[in-house]
C-alpha cells in the first residue's frame, strides 16, 4: 500500500511540537506493515540545507510562485517530497511565524499550496508513485481532502487533528485565490462562520478523522475542548477515530541515549544518579536527596502553566525541587525567571529549548509536571515513562489514556505509573506535588512505579497497526 502523509513539520528535519515527531516516526512504523509512505513537506530553508542531493521530479505551475519546483530525496531515513516554492517558503523564521513571532500573512497561501501540490501527486505528478492513500496533518494539511474532493482525485483521505485549537481561519476574500469551485464554500466545506476554515474543511470531507488519543476523540464533540467545531465532530463521530500517539523507542532510549550522563534500564535505577548530578548542576539546584520535578514544555495558559507558577512556592515548601525546560509567555517565562532567582537551589529555570537537556532530564528528574488544561496526546508523558521519571498528570486526553494513577488500588495491584489529578489550579498542582513527594518517601512504592512505567509499551507498534488497519479499512 502506498500512501502520502502530508505534515508542515517532520522531526528530525524540523520541529515545533508533537506533530514533528508523530510526522517522523509514523513512516517507519508503519514499513513493517506493507506501508510505503512518503512525505510531502514545505521546503523551508533549514529543510534544503538537510537535503542536499534532492532532486527535481516537476516543474509547478504559477499558482506556487515563480520558480517552484517539486523536488524528490532521503533524510533521515525519509522518503520525502519537497515542495520548493522559494516565494513562500525560503524565508527566515520559523515554519509559521516570522523572527518576531508574527504569523506570517500569507499562510493561508503557503499552505493551501501544499495541498494543492498533494492532489497534483494524488492524480500522478511523481513517476513511480500514484498513492492508494493520502494522509493529511492538522489545519496545514486541511486544504488537502478539499482539494481531492474537487479537484476529481479518486483516493479516500484521512485527516489527524493534533490540536483543535489551531484551525487555519481565514477571512473570506482569501477564497477566490484558492482556486476551488464556488461549491467548496458552503456549509458542507469549507465555510466556517462566514470565513475559510482550513481545518474544519478537511474535517468535513475526509474519509476519517483522527485524533491522538481516545479520551481526546471524546472530549472534542464538547464545547469545553471542541472549539467551535464540536458539533461537527459529533455529526461525524462513526469517523473520527481516536488512536494515541507512540514515540520513537530508539531516539528515547535510556539504555543508550548519547545525551545522558549515564545510561541505564529499569533494572539499574541506581545508575540514574549520576543523571541527578547532572540535573542539579545544569539548573544550580541543591544537591540533596529531595524530589526533583521538572517541566518541559510551551509555557502557555494550554498547559496549565499559569497554575504551575502559582503553586511553585507551595511545592518548595512541600520539600520539592523544580527544573523547568521550555519557553513561551513571556509573563510566564518571567513568572518562572523570578522564581528560580525567589528560590535560589530550589528552583532552576532554562528559558528555551535544548533537545539534548530534555533527554538530560527526564533521565535524572523524579517526576515530570504536565498540568494541561487539554492535552490530545502528550508526548513527555511517554518520555517519562520510557526513561522512570514519573508523570504526575492533569487527567485529560492522552495523558488520561497513558497514565496508570496511584491510587490505592492501583498500588496494591502494583500497576500504578504515575499520579494523575482533576482541575487545573494551583491548588490541584500542589496536592499532586505533595502526593508525590509522600511516594516519594517511599522508595520501593516509587522505584516499582518507575519499572512500571519504563515497562509500558510507549512505542509506535499498536498505534501503527491502528493506523494501517484504518487505511485498510477505507481501501
């Protein structure tokens, strides 16, 4: 089966969040299943530069700008397609936002122009490939079943919703330049509201929809997590399919990461402290034996940042220790900058981001804070568990599908990997925090958590055999 993913972003060659990864290594996952997939991406700048044997497949037509091009090559072991429209996409800045953080005015163009290229690859545009399939990502990739419904492209589509909070709205008068039929905007495309929905279209007419996780596939037909489109998840429910996220268990491999201090498996935990050390000396933290909890993360309002911050002083006071990793509001970036300097020892704070530190750390934190307000998948949740530092969890979406709670039962049956909590304030922050630290104290309760969770199937192996028996299913 051969099938076209089309993502704005694909880890390793560039990356702003979870979609990254799941775009990178969704291709391989799926290889053992009789899967041939390629991956249409924006041949952004720092793309090129990765890609240097790349080779040209087909001239575009004027609608992608003077001089574009598809081009053709491997990275990373990616198949990739290219779609080189220097106009729209060799700028500086990153893949959707310019060097200040603006988003960029003419997204709606560049990205409607990787789906217009999808269809063009759909109907034969590359020799030796005519996908039986196309698998498009989030509201970059929502023009793409628009523009096979109407651009007469016979393959079914599938859409995967990453996050419903990012649509792709654009105002109305973008809608002539797209190129579509009249009929494509209306109520049953992608009309959203009078303006163009790029997401909402994709979900309207693709064959499925789906989403990173269960729960999220749940919480997304009500108004609290859909968005404004809940109503039409809901109208579409027999299609939307919600199948969790796996990780890459080579990349994230405390037996053998590179960018740890010393590497170990679940039955050497012991090892994990010369991680510590190294924990306490990058974020100057006090060298004792209490709890270290860590965030990496966008540091946003989303992910129950704000919270967080309020509840730092309590979780000092509760005898923790906090690393965070990550950037975002600058109110929040300052909030957690004043912090580290209020508790000198106690509190570290690296405002930015540093792949080979996120490794660093979950290899030597105790437990990782994600107190989302929604969360469809997580992915530092199965990073946590993967490397024995324990989540302690908001319970919604992927992290309520990924995390065993440590509740009685739970830690009778001795299955519990983690601490999950309901709300989202810093009081419900800092009664997770002090739950943990109570486990904590207990070290066989809390190293049985760990082998728990490093013995948890957080690899892309049953998420991948959903996916190819989806796109089996519509085939």
């Amino acid at each position: 089966m051969k099938v076209l993913s089309v993502a704005s972003e694909v880890f390793p060659l560039i990356k702003t969040g979870g979609l990254a990864d799941v775009a990178g290594a969704l291709p391989g996952a799926l290889a053992p299943l009789g899967v041939e997939m390629r991956t249409l991406l924006p041949a952004y700048r720092q793309v090129l530069a990765q890609v240097p044997d790349a080779e040209v497949v087909a001239p575009l037509p004027p609608f992608f700008g003077p001089g574009a091009r598809l081009l053709s090559g491997r990275s990373a072991g990616l198949d990739l397609l290219l779609l080189d429209a220097p106009e729209l996409f060799d700028r500086p800045g990153g893949p959707y936002v310019d060097a200040t953080g603006q988003d960029w005015p003419d997204n709606w163009r560049r990205f409607a122009a990787l789906g217009r290229a999808a269809l063009d690859i759909a109907k034969g545009l590359v020799p030796g490939f005519v996908p039986d399939l196309v698998h498009a990502h989030d509201w970059q990739g929502g023009l793409v079943p628009v523009y096979m419904k109407f651009g007469g492209a016979a393959q079914p589509t599938v859409i995967t919703i990453h996050n419903i909070a990012f649509q792709g709205q654009f105002g109305a008068d973008v809608f002539p330049l797209l190129g579509l039929p009249a009929a494509a905007f209306n109520v049953d495309g992608l009309e959203y509201y009078g303006d163009v929905g790029f997401l909402k279209g994709g979900v309207q007419v693709a064959h499925a929809v789906t989403t990173v996780s269960p729960t999220y596939a749940r919480e997304i037909r009500e108004p609290q997590f859909g968005m404004g489109l809940e109503g039409l998840i809901r109208a579409r429910a027999s299609d939307v399919h919600g199948i969790v996220n796996g990780i890459d268990t080579d990349v994230w491999n405390p037996e053998t990461d590179p960018h740890v201090e010393e590497t170990y498996t679940a039955r050497s935990l012991a090892r994990r402290k010369a991680n510590r050390a190294a924990v306490e000396e990058a974020f100057a933290l006090d060298a004792d034996g209490s709890p270290i909890f860590t965030v990496i993360s966008r540091l946003t309002w989303q992910k129950g940042m704000d919270a967080l911050a309020e509840a730092v002083d309590g979780l000092v006071a509760a005898g923790g220790r906090l690393a965070v990793l990550g950037s975002g509001d600058r109110a929040l970036e300052d909030a957690f900058a004043g912090a580290a300097a209020r508790h000198a020892g106690r509190v570290g704070a690296f405002i930015g981001y540093d792949e080979p530190l996120s490794h660093l750390v979950q290899s030597g934190a105790d437990a990782i804070l994600i107190p989302s307000r929604f969360e469809p998948c997580g992915l530092t949740q199965l990073y946590g568990l993967r490397y024995g530092c324990i989540p302690v969890v908001a319970r919604t979406g992927g992290l309520a599908d990924t995390v065993i709670d440590a509740n009685s039962a739970a830690l009778g049956a001795g299955v519990a990997t983690g601490i999950q909590f309901n709300g989202v304030t810093a009081a419900d922050v800092l009664e997770a925090v002090e739950r943990a630290c109570a486990l904590h104290a207990e070290p066989k309760v809390w190293a049985r958590m760990q082998r728990n969770g490093m013995a948890s199937d957080v690899s892309w192996t049953a998420s991948a055999g959903a996916y190819a028996a989806l796109y089996r299913s519509l085939l």
